[in-house]
C-alpha cells in the first residue's frame, strides 16, 4: 500500500469514527491528503460541500493545534457547536465576545493539548501578544477561512485580512488551508500572494447546479418592467398556491415598498424589507 493510500486510509478512518461519516467527497480528500503532506492549499468549493470538514479530520492526525482565523462570530458558534456535538476534541474561541476568564482557559486548554481546534478571529492576530502565544503553540495547521477577504472588495470589509501573511511566517509557515465559496482566477492569485502561499495546490470543484435555472427577460419601460414582474410573481402564485417563496430584489427602499404593496393588493403575501 503506498503512503497516499495508507493516509486516505487514515482519514477516512477518522471521518467515519469520530464524526460518522460514511463517506468523503473526492474534492475532499484530496484537499485533506494535500493537508497532511504539508503542502498549501486554496480551496474553492460551494457553500454546503462540506470545507470544514476538510480542517477537522486532519486535525486529528497532526500533532499540535488546528488554528482557524474566521471573521463571523456567528459562524465561528456554529462550528464549535457542531464540533461539540461530534466525538472530536475540544474546540474554542478566543474573541471579543469571551470575557477574561473564558480567554485564558481557552489558551491553557490549548496549551495542554486538551483543545484541538482553536477559533480567532483576524483581528484578534494584530495583537503581539496573541501571535507570540500563538508562536509557542507549535501550530499544526492554520485555516483562513472565508479567503476571498484578503482580496478584492474584502479587505474593505476585513482588512486585518491583509496582515495574515506576516502572522504565517511568524509562525514558522506551517501548512496552511485557504478555503472560500467563491474566487474568480485573478482572486486566487490575490489570495495566494497576498497570504504568501508557497507553491499551494488549488482544489476547485463545480459550480453547476442542475436544479437551479438563469434567465433573463429585458424591459425598455420602468412600467413594463413593473407590470412583469408583478404579472411573473401572480402567475406562479396562482398555479400552485402555497407552493412558492421567493425574493424580489429592488434597488430602493421606495421600489420594495411599492412591490409588497402590488402582491399584497393582488391577495399575494409580501413583506417589504431593507438592510
């Protein structure tokens, strides 16, 4: 058996007994396999098509903590919880959320190996401080999640994003797994240089999604356009009452209000809403 074979081995091993996963993605594997041969790695997959998991097995077999730099608190619970539903090791967060105490256990948990998984958030890497104890762990691999904010309009967004690439190096480089939903060819160049990824492997899959239909129906007049609309939304309301949800998107506060204001005089439930 060669070494490829005996680590997909490994890791499917640890897939199935630790988080009851019969099976594992090819695009998943291969990410993992990637991982473990301490190679970086840009992946590119879908929401829903499983990147976490691609950090969280791995992370059982590597000696030393898994750091994962994402920048939603609300996601970072979601992982943590769902970590904590599974037989892995301990996850947890040190962020702007956690008081004093909660921090410091979180880091001697760390430190003691009683953690596996570590969550910060990229502002928490600007601090000295942070880095240094960082330094001292002996990371086995760190995770960039939601990457497309290191380039484009997403270090607007993020723009601690931009100092990760002197964090990594800090760290003596350890492997490092960039992972997004979307990022176009210039976009991953930006993520590779910009985080200083060397010679990273990109693992990209299919977009293509059989259920989904694009179409696109052009109007010269505002008002024709208003009558399609409203005339597109009667007629799936009326062939199959109660079946359909859905979105309209406007451009203005004044358009939303006018549309739910159409659906609902048509006997169409609507709300208006704006961010």
């Amino acid at each position: 058996m060669s070494s490829s074979d005996s680590a997909a081995g490994q890791l499917r091993d640890a897939a199935r007994d630790v988080f009851g996963w019969d099976e594992l993605r090819p695009e998943q594997l291969e990410a993992m396999q990637q991982v473990m041969t301490g190679r970086d790695v840009l992946v590119v997959l879908p929401t829903g098509a499983g990147k976490s998991a691609i950090y969280q097995v791995p992370a059982l077999l590597m000696d030393g903590p898994t750091v994962i730099v994402s920048p939603l608190l609300a996601l970072q619970r979601d992982q943590i919880g769902a970590l904590d539903r599974s037989a892995a090791p301990k996850a947890v967060a040190i962020n702007s959320m956690e008081g004093t105490s909660e921090r410091r256990d979180a880091w001697t948990a760390v430190a003691r190996g009683d953690a596996e998984y570590l969550f910060l958030a990229p502002e928490q890497l600007a601090g000295e401080a942070v880095v240094d104890r960082l330094c001292s762990l002996r990371v086995a691999l760190l995770v960039i999640d939601e990457a497309h904010c290191v380039s484009a309009w997403g270090h607007d967004f993020r723009p601690t994003y931009l100092r990760l690439a002197p964090v990594i190096e800090r760290l003596g480089h350890p492997p490092v797994l960039a992972m997004t939903a979307t990022a176009s060819a210039p976009v991953r160049k930006d993520i590779s240089d910009r985080l200083g990824l060397r010679d990273p492997i990109e693992i990209i899959d299919s977009f293509d999604r059989p259920n989904l239909h694009l179409s696109v129906h052009r109007f010269v007049d505002d008002g024709d356009k208003r009558h399609g609309v409203v005339g597109r939304v009667q007629e799936l309301a009326t062939a199959s009452p109660g079946a359909h949800s859905g979105l309209v998107y406007t451009a203005s506060r004044k358009d939303a209000e006018l549309y739910a204001d159409e659906f609902t005089q048509r006997e169409i439930r609507a709300a208006a809403y704006h961010a």
